[in-house]
C-alpha cells in the first residue's frame, strides 16, 4: 500500500525475497519510515527440498554431513563439514531458499589429516 502525508510517501506490503525490499528502498531513496515485511510464500518441505537439493549439485560441499531443519522462516543446519569454506558455502546457500530469513546452523569443521 502506498500513501502519502504532508510531505512523505508511505510504502507498506509484503514480499518474497530480501533484494525486493531492499530495491524498493532504493527506488524510494529515503529508507526512513518504510516498512516491507518479508513472508514465505511455501512451506517447510519445500523449502528443506529446496536446499538439500541445492547441496546436492555443490561440488564443493559433502551435502551428506548436513541435516536440514525447517521451523517456519528459520533453517536450522547440523552435521560435520571438513572445512570453513564448506560451513560458509551451507549457510549461503539456505540463505538463499526461497521464504528463508534466518539460518542458524550447528555445523562442526571436522578437519581430515592426510598422509603422504
């Protein structure tokens, strides 16, 4: 909804993503006073789906150590990564789940010695 008074312009509404909210600041160019609630438009299992899946075709991340965890709008990750950049690459990816807002993750860097 889209209202003016005196000599502002009110934005109120609701969308999907983060970067809809963050361009509707921008195309208003005073971030002051709006307010643009992000909501899920699916449901848990589509979005658990949604990131196990996008784990599976990362190359670089061994999707099988992590367990994926909906409660609403939060991700909740838990298992074992052989790296930092493996946890950082899981938490990016929930993070771009659709209806995602939150990620907490319980992920252990368990590091592998190898001999030569």
């Amino acid at each position: 909804m889209v209202f003016a008074e005196d000599v502002y312009i009110h934005l109120s509404g609701q969308v999907s993503w983060d970067y809809q909210r963050k361009l509707a600041q921008l195309i208003l160019q005073d971030p002051l006073g709006i307010r643009i609630e992000i909501v899920p438009k699916t449901n848990a299992n589509i979005i658990e789906s949604q990131i196990t899946k996008a784990y599976e075709r990362l190359a670089g991340l061994e999707a099988k150590g992590i367990r994926v965890q909906v409660d609403g709008d939060t991700v909740q990750l838990k298992g074992r990564v052989h790296s930092f950049k493996e946890r950082e690459l899981a938490d990016k990816t929930a993070y771009k789940a659709l209806g995602v807002r939150y990620v907490q993750h319980d992920i252990v860097v368990q590091y592998y010695a190898e001999f030569f």
